[in-house]
C-alpha cells in the first residue's frame, strides 16, 4: 500500500466488547496515536465502556475525589479534572489527524474540534429527543429541566493531542450508575448533578446510543 493510499484510508469505528481495562485502552490509544502521525494506520474513533473507575485530568484537583477508595483512580493525561466510567457509559475515543480538516472541524483548531465533539453529542442526542446544551464556562454537554430550574450534565468531553493528533474524547451516560459518579465532584461542578438517557425516561440499548453517535458524526466530522 502506497504512502498516499495510507493516508486516505477510510474512518474505522470500533467497537469493544465486554470491559475494557483503562490502562489498556491507553496503551491502544497511544500506540494507534503514533500510527496515524506515522501515517501507517487510519484514523479511529473506538466505543469502550469500562469497569468502574474514576479518572484525574491535568487540572483535576485533589479535593474533588471525595471517597479515594471506592474504585480504582487514574492519571488520564487529558484535559479536564475528574469523570467517572463505568457500565452502562459509552466511552468513545477519538483519534484524528487535525493537521487535516474534518467537516466543520478546521485544520490544528483544537478549539474548533472540542466544539465539533460537543455538537456530536448534541446532534446525537437530539435523536432521542433530548436537548444537550452548551454552557459558557463549563465543559461538557448538559440537559436543562425548564420546570424546576435544575440542569445536569449528561455528556464529559476531555481531550488530549500530541502531534496534531487527538485521542481521548467523549463519554455519553446512556445507563450507568449514577450514584457511582458521587465519589468525586465531576469535572469540579458541585452545584449541578449528572444524569443519563434512562434516567430521562429513555430506555435506549448501547447499541442504538452507538448507532446515533455514528448518524450524528457524519454531520459533523463527515464521512
């Protein structure tokens, strides 16, 4: 295979089975990282759902692990502080060239592309009938109850890039424990909760959560 027909190798969508150990999808990422700066592989954006486990951004702050013991903690080396994974999560891992374009994400515009991954799940969402929203000054995708005045966060993004090309990503609460998320303050917002797509009366299977994430990136990122 030429240098060129490497470089214009079609997206690949994984999907793991069962759980996937976090130091091992680390060890995948930084390795398939390094392939696609090396031009010897495709891009990749691969679903996980992990056991459970809590893990440190760079400005996770100490105070925010309120119960250091519950499950197994990580430094993630991404951007952000401190997320949950766990079952019933679909974690999803995105690793691009970004000296590229891709759809509305504009070439070495790491602010451009965070956008791109929050309109990913907005659009994803919105297949749901669930309505993410944005919030000036916190990451993540959130969902407002108009009538109490309460809002929650349903979508964490955290990114890291090396080289020009981006891993980590997103992670959508399709049905995990919630209760599972109070070990820590979840990226450093203690004054909203986190929710999830059962937990907003709908009852959606991973696989049809990964079957809008996959609708929903070709709008955004394109093909």
């Amino acid at each position: 295979m030429t240098e060129i027909e490497l470089l214009h190798r079609p997206l690949e969508w994984r999907i793991a089975e069962g759980l996937t150990p976090y130091p091992e999808a680390i060890t995948a990422m930084q390795a398939r990282v390094a392939a696609i700066h090396a031009g010897t592989a495709a891009e990749c954006v691969w679903l996980v759902e992990h056991p459970p486990l809590y893990t440190a951004g760079t400005s996770a702050q100490a105070a925010d692990l309120v119960d250091p013991t519950r499950f197994p903690t990580f430094e993630a080396g991404r951007g952000g502080q401190w997320t949950y994974h766990g079952p019933g999560q679909r974690t999803a891992y995105v690793m691009l060239d970004l000296t590229r374009a891709h759809g509305d994400v504009r070439a070495r515009d790491v602010r451009s592309y965070v956008h791109a991954l929050e309109e990913w799940l907005i659009r994803a969402l919105d297949r749901f009938n669930v309505v993410g929203e944005r919030r000036e000054g916190r990451v993540g995708i959130w969902v407002a109850d108009r009538a109490t005045g309460t809002e929650a966060k349903i979508g964490a993004i955290g990114v890291r890039v090396t080289r020009w090309v981006s891993w980590h990503g997103i992670a959508l609460n399709v049905e995990p424990s919630l209760d599972h998320f109070g070990g820590i303050v979840p990226c450093g917002v203690a004054e909203h909760g986190v929710t999830s797509l059962a937990a907003l009366g709908r009852p959606v299977t991973m696989a049809e959560a990964d079957a809008a994430l996959r609708a929903a990136w070709d709008e955004v990122f394109g093909l």
